[in-house]
C-alpha cells in the first residue's frame, strides 16, 4: 500500500495507488485507464458540431479574407509598378540598348516578346546577375544570354 500521504483511489477498481495531490491521475493501472475512458466517452462522438461548423466558415470568410483581397489590388502592395517594395532596374539588352524597369518581374512579363525562352527564365536570370553584383554569389553571373544589368538594383519609387 502507497503512503496515505501521496495516495489515491483507483475511481474503477477501488484500489489505493500512489500519485502526488497535484497529479490527474484517477486510475491506478493502463487496464483500469482504458476501462475508464471508455466509460467516460460512452456515447461521446468527437464530431463539429453545427455552432462550430458556422463559427469556421465565418472565419474562413470574414475579414481576413476580405484583407487579403485588399492587399492584392492595393498599388502599395499588389503586383504593381507601384508596390512600395519594387526596385528601379536599368536592364541592357544584347544589342546595348537601355530599358528602366520598375518592378523587374513586372516588367519582365510585360515585355516576354523581347526574350528567347519563357519571361520567367529572363527574370531568374537577370536576378542572378544583381545577385553576383551584389557579391551574394560566388560564381560570376555577369549577363543572362547577353541581357546585363547597368547597375544594381536601386530603391523604388518610394524610397
């Protein structure tokens, strides 16, 4: 028998076990557990009920999404020329001729006509070569399939 200090009562099988007071043990075994969870949740089914199938849908359409559908048209934050993160860029092509950018991915899928291949290849390549500018990359990426950069990247229209 556990010390009548630190002991409690098996509330399955009545048999005294020791547990500290603090504990939340009500059992004295694994088999009197499973006995008493399945007593516990006779008849309980672990189902959303209609109030908390409401209170999700409203959250999946309350403000948050109106927020984020905010955000996206917002020309301070949406895919604009405007965004307050876009860079100015000063692309040269293969044949030397200057083009400002503002926004390169922007400007890239504006302008897919002017590169060989996909504008996405155009945009991960010219954002290797302001890498290497910047001395972020070791290995020297100094034009994609002749376009280069002038200089690197500068603030936006905002800043």
């Amino acid at each position: 028998m556990a010390s009548r200090r630190h002991s409690k009562c098996c509330t399955v099988c009545g048999a005294p076990f020791a547990a500290p007071p603090s504990s939340k043990t009500v059992t004295c075994s694994p088999a009197c557990s499973s006995i008493h969870r399945s007593r516990v949740h006779l008849g309980k089914r672990n189902a959303w009920g209609d109030t908390s199938k409401a209170k999700a849908a409203a959250a999946r359409t309350g403000n948050l999404h109106r927020g984020n559908e905010a955000a996206r048209r917002s020309p301070r934050s949406g895919p604009f020329e405007s965004n307050v993160n876009a860079k100015v860029w000063i692309v040269v092509d293969p044949s030397g001729t200057e083009h400002a950018a503002i926004n390169l991915r922007l400007w890239c899928e504006r302008h897919a006509e002017l590169f060989p291949g996909p504008w996405q290849n155009a945009y991960a390549g010219l954002r290797q070569v302001a890498a290497w500018m910047a001395g972020k990359t070791p290995r020297q990426v100094s034009q994609w399939r002749g376009w280069t950069l002038k200089d690197s990247p500068s603030g936006g229209p905002h800043g």
